[in-house]
C-alpha cells in the first residue's frame, strides 16, 4: 500500500502538547498535514495555564519541515472552542480534520467527588468535544468533506474506581460520536472514537510496572487512519492499547418476548434475556436506532400474529 499522506490537509488536535495528542499532531504533520496545536499547558487537573508545551511542538513540526500553528485557548468553554476552530480558519482558511484529545483528571472517591470536580472534568472531555464540534461541523459540512475523531476509554466503556466523572465523559462521548456520525453521513462527514491506552500524564501515581510498551505511538496510527479520507467507517469504535487494535460494539442479547411481564417471569427468563450467544450489533450508521427498534417490533409481531408495520 502506498504511503496515506495529508498533505494539504488541515488539523485540529486538542491536548496536541504533551502525550497521545503530540503524537497525533507530529504524525499528521510528518504526512503533510498542516496542524493547529491546542494545549493550554495546565496541570493533569487542569489547573494552570503554560504555553509552552503547544510552541515547543509547534517548533518541532517546523524543524522537520511541516507546518503547524498553536493556539492555547481551552476547550473547557464555548469561547474557547471557538477560538480554536478560528485559528485553523485564520491561519489555513478551513478545517478538514478535528481530533479531540484534551483531557484532565481529577480522582476521588464517589463518596467524596465534589460537584466541582466532577463538573470540571466534564467541562473538558464533553462538554469540550461539544465545544470544538460545534463550529467546525457546519464549515465541514459545507465544504463535504471532514473527519472527526473524539476520544473515550476503557473507564467511559467499563467504568474504574475513583474516576466517576471521567467514566462518565468518556461514556458521554460515544453517543455524541453517534451523533455526529449520524448527521455527518450525507454531508462526508464521518466521525468515529478512539479507544486509547498509552504511558502518559494521565497515569501518574499508577503501578505500572508490570505493563508491556505502551508508547502513545502505539495509538497514532490508528488516530490516522480514522482522520484519513480513506477512512472505511463512521461510527465505530476502535481501541489501541499496548499494540492491540480492537474494535469496540454495543451489542445486545436477541432478548426474549412475552406479551406481559411480572417481576417472577423477568427473574425466570433471566438467563435467556442476557444469553450473548448469538449477539446483535446495530452500525450506528446508516440506522442503528431504527434497526434496534424494527427488530423489537417485528419480534412483538410474530409472537402477536399482528401484521407487520
């Protein structure tokens, strides 16, 4: 296969200074693509602000022949969003790619989160996707073409201990991928997650001494392929952890009808409802919301001897 190059392509990666998101921007800018370099520079919590690490991956760019611009705005607000989308338009005069990595942490126990906390983690990983999604999407749109990778995680599939409101985030972001894929599929717009798992900022204070290599090169030519044109699919899930590339589904039992239900006959289907044996996956695109409910329906038809609709 021939070399997937960007050039003249241009980029967006939030949380582009230290870790996966400097990894995402040097790759894409090594392959041609012009890059907006966002990072406020603030602590894992995300406290603080430092220009430094965005300038300093912007010079690297630059020292190997690419082409690349920082913006130290924050994804935590609208503004912000904004301004990061308008320093592409500023600078390259359009956006065809957005990555959404910017990321903090804050751990603490469900017992005792804050609602501060809580709500400033939040306010980077979702409602900061919203923030830079917003403003790019319409110009994507108009100009049909764009490509949209946000970044979930093992936690927001699986949940961990002490994180809640980084679980939640993560979680979050899988159904606003759905939606953007959804709405962005007539446009050639797709927009699909990235599953990551690398050696970064996010895990200080973590025993990891027993982990095989897991570089944050490891998980940007994954983020590639999904920000190239190429890209095969919208929707999806893919994972990259320690070298494994995995795709992730939501996928659901064939389930069990009946035409009225007691809390006994729930307790007594039970093994049934949840035998994955034989499991469902509906793609997100081009319906997977009405194929899910088609299915339920055609399901309650057959055992009803109604027609079907």
């Amino acid at each position: 296969m021939s070399e997937l190059r960007f050039d003249d392509r241009v980029a967006v990666v939030t949380g582009a200074g230290r870790g996966l998101g400097r990894s995402y921007a040097l790759l894409l800018a090594a392959r041609g693509a012009n890059v907006v370099v966002n990072d406020t520079g603030s602590s894992l919590t995300g406290e603080g602000l430092d220009p430094g690490p965005a300038h300093e991956v912007v010079a690297e760019i630059r020292a190997a022949g690419g082409d690349a611009v920082a913006c130290v705005d924050s994804v935590a607000t609208a503004a912000g969003g904004q301004a990061i989308i308008r320093t592409a338009l500023d600078r390259y005069g359009r956006i065809d790619i957005l990555i959404h990595n910017a990321g903090t942490v804050r751990r603490a126990s469900l017992k005792e989160m804050s609602y501060q906390d809580f709500d400033s983690v939040i306010d980077v990983h979702l409602r900061g996707a919203f923030h830079v999604v917003r403003p790019a999407f319409p110009l994507m749109c108009e100009a049909h073409y764009g490509r949209i990778v946000l970044t979930s995680s093992i936690g927001g599939l699986y949940g961990n201990c002490g994180v809640a409101s980084y679980a939640a985030a993560k979680a979050g972001l899988v159904g606003l991928s759905n939606a953007v894929a959804l709405e962005g599929a007539p446009e050639g717009v797709l927009c699909n997650v990235i599953v990551p798992a690398a050696v970064t900022r996010m895990a200080d204070g973590l025993d990891m001494s027993a982990y095989p290599p897991m570089d944050a090169d490891l998980v940007a030519p994954v983020v590639g392929l999904l920000a190239h044109e190429s890209c095969p699919g919208t929707g999806e899930m893919l994972v990259a952890v320690a070298g494994r590339v995995a795709r992730a589904v939501v996928a659901e039992s064939p389930g069990v009808y009946r035409p009225s239900w007691s809390i006994e006959d729930v307790a007594e289907c039970l093994d049934d409802i949840r035998d994955l044996t034989e499991p469902l996956v509906f793609a997100v695109v081009p319906d997977g919301h009405g194929e899910h409910l088609r299915y339920s329906f055609e399901m309650a038809t057959r055992n009803t001897g109604l027609p079907d609709a």
